[in-house]
C-alpha cells in the first residue's frame, strides 16, 4: 500500500535529536512522530503502524537490537538504524537481525533522507506480494473488522482489535502477556493479565455465536497466545 506521505516513526531518547528529526523529515514531507523508547513505539503501533521506523540502539528499558527482534516478528516496515554504535559486529548483527540500512549518527539529515526514501521504494513491491496472498483470516484495523474464512465479516470492539493486532502481525509465533498488555498501555499486573485473558475469552465466544467459527487462537502458559492460522492485517 502505497501513501503520499510516508508515515515514520522516530525512536531515539535523546529528546533534542529526536525532535530535530522529526521536524525534519516532516518538512520534506513525511508524517514524522517521536517516541523516547521502544516501549512507547509498541503502545501505539496496535492503533498506528508506521511505514519506516529510525531506530536507535542504546534506548532505555528494550534495546534497539531487541526491539528490531519484536518488529521484524510482526511487521514489513523499514528499519533504519540510527546509533552512534558505529563498530562491524553491531552493524553485522543489526543487519542480519532484519534492518534495512544501518546509520551512525554522525551522518548528515541530507543522508538520513536518502536513506529512507531508498528504504521506501522497495515497500511498495513488499507490499503488493502481500497482497496476493490469500488469507483466510483479514484484520482490518482502521474499521476494527474481522473477515473470516468464507468472507463473512464480524465488528470488534477497540480492545479485541489491538488484542488481534499483536497476535495476527506474528502467525505461529507466540505473542507475551506482557507484550500485549504494553499495546492496551496497561502495567503487568495479575489483574490486567485476567482482564486481558477475559478479553480473549469474550472474542472466541463472539465468534462462536455469531458465525459459528472457532478462532485459530491458542494460548500458552508462560508464552502468551498465538494465531495459528493464515492472516493478514490492513492497517
């Protein structure tokens, strides 16, 4: 899927670079928003996928290299990372572990740019292989509808789909409690864990009453849940 303005997300802590660039790119035009942490990446992305991330390594609480880990599982995005980590080994395991470019940080915006639209022009060729996969299972994100196998469709409430964005962006691997309590903005709490195994458990019942259908979802003491089925997500 193609946009007149690419939407792209900034993670960086250091507030005055963070905000630089993302005045910068948003003058050139892209649609820019900033996060000091990968954590507060992962609470918006359920509502707002971004086309390309700017990712730093040295971020508190997840690291860059672990936070690339958890968008490669789940998205098509493009990574660039931008760090002032500027030794072989970490640009080999930044590579390897799925960016798409690797920057250090005393490289000119004029780069950066570069940079990223090199990364978006190869989005749209991903993007349109995608789209010829048939998917049994479709998540539709921006009217919070499930299309299930067949082509019936069923209404979701906010919750479900941020729930059944996490798990469908990673098919067959296992998404945490935690990881998807972050997405709700919600502390791991033991009540939060059973609101949210609660939330799961309403779902499976809308879909059973409603159109007669189990959802290929499984859950994983210690490992969280999992979708298990073909799918795909439209943001």
């Amino acid at each position: 899927m193609q946009y007149t303005q690419p939407r792209i997300a900034v993670v960086e802590d250091e507030d005055d670079l963070r905000d630089d660039l993302v005045e910068f790119l948003m003058l050139r035009p892209f649609q820019a928003q900033g996060f000091a942490s990968a954590e507060s990446l992962f609470r918006a992305w359920s509502a707002r996928a971004f086309d390309l991330v700017i990712l730093d390594i040295g971020l508190p609480g997840m690291d860059g290299l672990q936070a690339l880990q958890w968008l490669r599982a789940r998205s098509t995005a493009g990574i660039v990372m931008l760090t002032a980590m500027d030794s072989q080994a970490t640009q080999v395991t930044g590579l390897e572990s799925g960016a798409d470019a690797y920057l250090v940080k005393t490289a000119s915006l004029d780069v950066i740019e570069a940079t990223c639209r090199s990364v978006l022009r190869r989005l749209p060729q991903q993007a349109e292989a995608t789209e010829t996969v048939q998917a049994d299972w479709l998540l539709n994100l921006k009217s919070w509808r499930l299309t299930v196998p067949g082509g019936e469709h069923i209404e979701l409430t906010h919750s479900e789909s941020i729930f059944l964005g996490c798990v469908m962006r990673a098919p067959g691997v296992p998404t945490s409690r935690d990881t998807l309590l972050e997405a709700f903005g919600k502390p791991c709490t033991l009540s939060n864990m059973r609101n949210l195994d609660n939330c799961v458990s309403r779902l499976r019942r809308k879909l059973q009453v409603q159109l007669g259908l189990e959802i290929p979802i499984r859950s994983s003491y210690g490992s969280g849940y999992t979708f298990t089925g073909e799918c795909g997500v439209k943001d």
